[in-house]
C-alpha cells in the first residue's frame, strides 16, 4: 500500500461502503469524499459525511498510519484545524485518544484491486498494463489521447514560453532557437540550441544572400571549421568564419556536437548546411508559418538541398559518393512536428487565437504517425497510431505516465482498476 493509492481508493471510493463504522464504534456515512487536494494541507477539502446522525463538513486526511499524523506534526499546523476524518490503512494508535475520527479501510478494499495494482508496480513490462490494455473502451482511449495530446502541447509551450522570456518576446528569435535545436536531433539538441543562441537572427538576416557566410557562421560556431584542411572549399569557410568571429566578437559554443551513433545523413555537418541553405532561402520564418494556412507549402519551405560541396561530402575529410543532401521527409515531418506546430500553438496560446492552436493541432494531424521503438511497443499491443496526433499522445503516455508507473493518473489505468473493483464487489454480494 502507498499513500497516493490510499488517497486515490478514498478519491472514488473503491471500498465496501455497507454499514460503515468508526474506529471508536460509531457509524458513519460518506456523503462526499472531499475535493483532492494537490497543495498544502489536508489531502481533500470540503467533504462532507454523517456520523451517527449529525452532518459534518469539513477536511479528510490520510495516512498509512495512524501515528503518522503525530509524526508529520499535523498536531500543530493550523491547515489541519477543520479536519473532521482521519482514514487510514492500518490504525496503530487504537488506544489512543483521538480528537478527530479514525476510519480504518484495511478491511474494506477489495483484494483484487490491490494485487492489480502490486503487479502493474512490479511490472518489468513495456507497460505496466500491457496484458489489458485492450480490454479498454474505444471512448476511453479517444478522450484520453484529446488529454494527453493538450499535455504534450502545453509542455512544449513551457519551452516556447520559456525561449520568449530569453529573447524579449521576440517570435522570430524564438523560433530560429527552436528550429536550430530540432535540426540538431536527440544527439544534437544542446549543442545546436547553444549555436542559435550565438547568432541572432538580426546578424543571419544581413548575409542572407552569401550562401558561405551563413556555413561558415554555422560551422564556425560549432566548432567544425578548427584544424587544418586540404579541400578549398572548407578552407574558404575557415578564413571567412575567422573574419566574422573578429567582426563580431563571436565565442563558439563549448558543447561538441556528435557524430557517433548516428548515421551520415543526420552528421551534424550536413544538418548545419541545410539549415544555412534554409536560412538562405527564406524570409521571416515565423512570420511565414503564422500565415501560411497549408501544410504543403511548410513542407515545401522544408524541403532544402545543401550547396553542392556536401553532394560529394558528409564530413569536409573524405569525399563520399555523390548524393544531393536533402532535407528528407522523415526529417520535414520531426521539425513540424517539434518547432513548428509548438511555436503556432504557443503563439495561438498566448494570443488566445484558436485559429492557430487548431491549425497547429490539424496539422499534427495530416502527418503521417512517428515511427519509433515506443509507437512500435504500442502498436504491437494493438493500439492506434495513424497519425502524428496519435504518436506524439502515446509518447506522453509512455514517458509520463508508463515508464513512473503512474497508472493511477492514468485514464487507462482507472478503467482497468474500476473494472477490477467492480468485479470484486460483484462476487461479494
């Protein structure tokens, strides 16, 4: 037993409620459990229950044990004052005298709940659930992928929020820090947001035109264009980055970028030149993606080709196979996925716009699903994933609510542990 899964059978009352009694004898009955409470003070407010034939209103606090209420010294905080109901699991301090009522739930909670609950917590599993997972009503599932979808949203707004207090709510800034980050990639992210970070884009927008200028700058900053080489076009790069580092007394980024564990597409040297030749390319980017209502022409934008140099190159060392550097598909619908729909709905967000939040989420909903080992576990146990809504709702579950094992939190979770209470209290009568 665990406190929060006590709190949560007291929440919606997952016990036997026939002829209740007090620990002292009385009888009592729970009129309504009490608002849970995730601050400070009592776990529910306002509840209301009868005990013998008086009507009490006021706060419930649980614990696993009784004498926990001493140790937490609940005794001497004035938050405790207008509790009227101590539940707890096991009630060790029977001979005490208590000013507040004991309820004691060890014998009224259905066993079958709680072994469920032990093996989803002893799970080794994908998901804890994953046995039952199926057993869940098509319903549940589609309201509870509205609610993790809203989830993930708003928590890829707190970076979005985040970045608009560094830059002084400038939205272009933002969204070239955002960008910059996600063409990095899981091993990349640091390092690529560390070099947006280094040049504004005010200093981008002036050598918009100059092709070079941009690599360089890019390269330069992340620390690429150091040592010796014998190809020119790098050496060109190394003399025009080292005349713009002293121009504008540019410090290049401390974090390396990575090449290992990743394929040669994805070299942090072909990412940089695509996102200079999408720099080069285009005009206002955030301004462009506010106004632009179809999806197509985003993945148009996206769809940028690095300078002929890297058709023959991934690193400037070795000379490789000629292939164009584009940017591929797969890649387009990641950055969508995670710089462009999170800025418009942030701005739609802040600005309380729904069309941009609607279109964001519409969007979301045109590309194709990600494709992953965790929407492959998924899938695998039969759940949907037919659109990027769908992929981008199961990550949230998988990293929010699976992996921390918070099934009680969990929409899924709930239907399968009422279904297991309600089983039991079938059998019982």
């Amino acid at each position: 037993m665990t406190e929060r899964l006590l709190q949560y059978i007291w929440q919606f009352q997952y016990f036997n409620k026939e002829a209740l009694i007090l620990d002292n004898g009385d009888a009592f009955q729970v009129i309504h459990p009490g608002r849970y409470n995730t601050n400070q003070g009592p776990d529910f407010l306002e509840a209301k229950i009868r005990i013998e034939d008086t009507l009490w209103v006021g706060h419930v606090e649980l614990h696993l044990k009784t004498s926990d209420w001493f140790r937490h010294a609940h005794q001497f905080d004035r938050n405790y004052d207008n509790v009227i109901l101590h539940v707890v699991w096991e009630n060790d301090l029977r001979d005490k005298d208590a000013r507040i009522p004991v309820f004691s739930l060890q014998s009224k909670v259905p066993m079958l709940l709680l072994k469920q609950y032990e093996h989803w917590m002893n799970s080794a599993g994908f998901i804890a659930c994953g046995n039952q997972i199926r057993d869940v009503s098509r319903i549940n599932w589609i309201s509870w992928r509205e609610r993790l979808l809203a989830e993930r949203m708003q928590r890829k707004s707190a970076t979005v929020f985040s970045f608009l207090l560094q830059t002084n709510q400038h939205w272009e800034e933002t969204f070239w820090w955002l960008l910059a980050r996600n063409f990095g990639a899981v091993l990349n992210f640091e390092p690529f947001e560390a070099l947006a970070k280094t040049l504004p884009v005010t200093v981008l927008a002036r050598y918009k035109n100059k092709l070079p200028v941009l690599e360089a700058l890019l390269l330069g900053q992340s620390g690429l264009l150091e040592g010796e080489f014998e190809d020119e076009y790098p050496m060109m790069l190394q003399k025009e980055y080292l005349h713009f580092k002293a121009k504008y007394k540019l410090e290049p980024i401390r974090q390396a970028v990575h090449f290992m564990r990743t394929r040669p597409v994805n070299f942090p040297t072909v990412r940089l030149a695509q996102l200079a030749m999408l720099v080069h390319q285009s005009n206002h980017l955030f301004a462009y993606i506010r106004e632009t209502t179809a999806l197509h022409d985003i993945k148009k934008l996206l769809a940028v080709t690095a300078s002929t140099f890297w058709d023959q190159h991934y690193t400037f060392y070795k000379k490789s196979v000629h292939r164009p550097k584009k940017l591929g598909n797969q890649m387009i619908d990641t950055l969508i996925i995670n710089a462009i729909v999170p800025v418009l709905f942030s701005y739609g967000l802040l600005h309380n716009e729904e069309q941009y939040k609607n279109r964001a989420l519409n969007w979301l909903d045109e590309l194709e699903p990600e494709r992953n080992a965790i929407t492959n576990g998924f899938e695998e146990l039969g759940i949907v994933n037919k659109s990027a809504c769908d992929s981008q709702a199961l990550l949230e579950l998988k990293s929010h609510y699976c992996d921390p094992k918070k099934c009680l939190d969990c929409a899924v979770g709930n239907a399968l542990l009422k279904r297991s209470v309600s089983v039991s209290l079938e059998t019982c009568t």
